[in-house]
C-alpha cells in the first residue's frame, strides 16, 4: 500500500487553517486505498516512513524565528531515501515591514529557496506568489476546510445580523468590519471565538462588542449551518480575498453573500459575481449595507454554490494534490 506522510506541526492540537487543511486532506485520501499519517520535526521517522511527503509551510510553524535547520535537513534526508516531496507554500516569508523582519524576511527567502529546490513539486494557492517563488510551480487553492455542506441546509431562520467567521485569522481587518458593522446598524454575530478571546487576542475592540452574539469554535456541521442561515458575511482582509482565506469561502459554500476587499494578493477569480470585493473602508462599508438590504433569494444562493463547487470542491481540491503528491499530475 502505497504510503504519504504529511508534515503539518502542532497537528492536531494547534487550531487553525493549516492543521484544519490537514485534517481535511487525512479524512479524504484515506477513502483513496492510501496509508496517510502527519508527523512533524519531533518525529523525523515518521515523516520519512512513506512513500511520499507532503510539507505544509508557513515559516512560523517550524520555528520561533521562522528558521529551522532541521527542516532542510528533514528534505535532504527524503532526497537520498529517494522519497516524492511536495512543498505546499501556505506563506512564503513574512514582509519586511517591521524592524526584526528585515532580517528574517530574506532568511525565510533564501531557506524557502532551497526547500523548494530540494523538493519534486511545489504548490500555493496564491497567484502572485507564483512568480516570487523560486522554481515553478502548480497553483491550488485551499478553499473551505469544513468541507462540503449539505445543500439541503435549512437557511431560515435568518441571523439578525452580519456575520464574521473566524475572528483571529491574521490579516483579517476589523477596521473594516467595524465601519460595516456601524453602517449596518444591526450589531454582529462573530463565529469562532468568544468575547474573552477576543479581548486577550485582539489588540484594539469596538466598546459596543459587548453586544454582540460571540459564537465559540464549534464542528463543521455545526459551523455550516449556522453560516447557511447567515444574510451577509464580512470578509475583509488586508492583503485581499485569496484562495487560502478559508473562512470567506466556507461562506460561499453554503451561498451566503460576501463583502471582501482587494489588495496586493487579491486573486482576480473573485472578481466574479460571487463576492462584492471593495477597494476601500468607506467603499466596503457601504457595499455591506447594500448587500444587507437587499434580500438574497435561494437562486442567488445556488448560484453562488455552483460558482464554489466549480473553482473550490474540497474532494476535487484534495485529489488534485493528492495526484501532484504522488507525481500523476499532468
């Protein structure tokens, strides 16, 4: 039987859309007649034990700094035992828009550079990292890692108001909910979080948060149905909506509206009609209150279903990875 390991730190104890991402990928290749275990730096042999290595990257996630040593030496030891590697690059490096990243940022650069030139494959799920990163490579989203939804889940009742799901996603901007929030004027229901959480992990919060209905981190099915009975979701993001931003496109699989925002990575699939994508606060937040106000019936829902299964299937996302993982991909 043929074997993949999938090194993925802090799995599956550390939340987030990595460790969801891997979970997800366990779950469907186990129906492929596959072994498929995850590993991470603590236990080397494991992730040597396969056939083939799938990495998850984001540089924080194998080092305080961003760094690590013995990940490089992990994918020289896969090259001699002559094992596939595929390096799935999450996040490249950080910018170098704060003093100590200036340093870090062209480390993480050149340690990313060689991984990617030790491995067989590489992946991202961002257009405009494609060109920056230093070999070719395949584009594939992540899309929602909740997975398919029912297409029969209920939508009514309708949540009183605007949804935000997952709070504490890094790039999510809450300068901009806010001012949607306040143009709405129907206050928020926050999905993934509590309000506690919120204030030790967030550094600025609106006064008024206090009103709002925080919703703590549930399972997917739970999750689903809750966003399919969403009337609006605030999706803003300081770099824009990507196919990585999972919480947006969990949303979308369930056909509930989404009000985003471009920015340096925004990946121009969104401009269809699926997302309204603002290019400022004060453009987003009066896109927020038009969507608001204006009744969404179930074709627009189905229409927006459609357009994610077609660009962000979870099953079709998984086999297509699971073919470059195993070098089938054409």
């Amino acid at each position: 039987m043929t074997t993949v390991a999938i090194l993925s730190p802090g799995f599956p104890h550390v939340p987030g859309g990595v460790t969801d991402h891997t979970a997800r990928l366990v779950a469907r290749w186990r129906t492929r007649d596959l072994a498929v275990h995850v590993a991470d730096l603590s236990r080397p042999d494991l992730a040597l034990a396969a056939h083939a290595l799938l990495i998850q990257y984001v540089p924080f996630l194998y080092g305080r700094r961003g760094l690590s040593a013995e990940l490089e030496a992990l994918v020289e030891e896969a090259g001699r035992r002559e094992m596939r590697v595929t390096l799935f690059v999450h996040e490249p490096w950080v910018p170098p828009t704060r003093l100590p990243w200036l340093v870090l940022s062209p480390l993480q650069r050149r340690q990313l550079g060689r991984l990617a030139h030790a491995a067989d494959a590489v992946v991202t799920p961002v257009p405009e990292w494609q060109a920056l990163l230093p070999r070719s490579s395949t584009l594939l989203y992540v899309g929602s890692t909740l997975g398919t939804p029912d297409p029969a889940l209920p939508t009514e009742p309708a949540l009183p108001a605007p949804v935000v799901f997952s709070p504490f996603a890094a790039g999510l901007d809450w300068r901009w909910v806010a001012a949607a929030e306040r143009a709405i004027g129907a206050g928020l229901v926050v999905v993934g979080g509590t309000l506690d959480e919120a204030r030790s992990r967030l550094r600025r919060l609106p006064a008024r948060a206090s009103d709002w209905t925080w919703m703590p981190r549930a399972e997917p099915d739970a999750v689903l149905g809750t966003l399919a009975r969403a009337r609006l979701a605030l999706a803003p993001y300081v770099d824009g909506l990507t196919g990585r931003r999972t919480a947006a496109l969990a949303c979308l699989s369930v056909g509930t509206p989404v009000v985003t925002s471009r920015g340096p990575l925004f990946d121009p699939v969104f401009e269809e009609p699926a997302t309204l994508p603002a290019s400022s606060r004060t453009s987003f937040a009066e896109g927020a209150r038009q969507l608001w106000a204006t009744a969404s019936d179930d074709d627009d829902r189905a229409k927006r279903r459609a357009w994610f299964a077609q660009h962000f299937d979870p099953a079709m996302l998984d086999d297509r990875l699971l073919d470059v993982c195993l070098g089938q991909a054409s």
